[in-house]
C-alpha cells in the first residue's frame, strides 16, 4: 500500500472514536456481514461513523493491508483495530463488546 493510501486511513479511523470500514452506508449497508455490524453499534446506542468501502478500490484494498484481516467490513475503536463481523457478534454476545466501548468512549 502506498503511502497516500495509508494516510487516509488513517485520517478516516481518526475522525471518530468508532469507526467502521463496510460496504455501503450505516444508513444503507450493502451486505449482510455490514448490516450486523450496523444493527449491533445501533443496539448499543453508541455513535459511529462509516465508510463505504465500494466507493473508492484503493481504500477497499488498503485496509485489508492496513489492519491484516482479509475481510469487510473492519471495525476500529479509538484507533484499535476490533475485527469483523463474526467477532463483533460473539463479543456483543458475551457482554464484552459492551463493556470495551463504555471503556473506551469513557477514556
């Protein structure tokens, strides 16, 4: 990944405290694996901000580099990268995604 990409990405994980790399918006997520994620950050009553990774092919394959995870979407809280969707769901599962967003929106 070129440098210009990696900047970025960085900006884009620096504009919020949760941010989110899926396929399409959190208004309108394209896929099911985006929608999860959605619904679960909605559930939990936390702000987020997103960014549709089918806009823009550079993004979509820099963060995949970026974070080393292979798949969409990718949800980072205050600069730390979490996981995907099937991680986002065992940890709202077990309780633990949201004690760590009490933690980190706290901090």
């Amino acid at each position: 990944m070129d440098a210009s990409t990696k900047s970025r990405i960085d900006s884009l994980i620096a504009t919020s405290p949760i941010f989110v790399f899926m396929k399409g918006s959190k208004l309108m997520p394209q896929c099911g694996f985006s929608n999860n994620v959605v619904q679960i950050l909605h559930s939990l009553g936390v702000t987020f901000e997103t960014f549709d990774v089918l806009s823009d092919p550079e993004i979509r394959q820099g963060i995949k580099e970026f974070s080393s995870w292979p798949t969409i979407p990718q949800i980072y809280v205050k600069g730390e990268f979490m996981g995907g969707s099937d991680i986002l769901i065992e940890m709202y599962n077990s309780g633990e995604l949201k004690e760590k967003l009490e933690v980190a929106l706290a901090s």
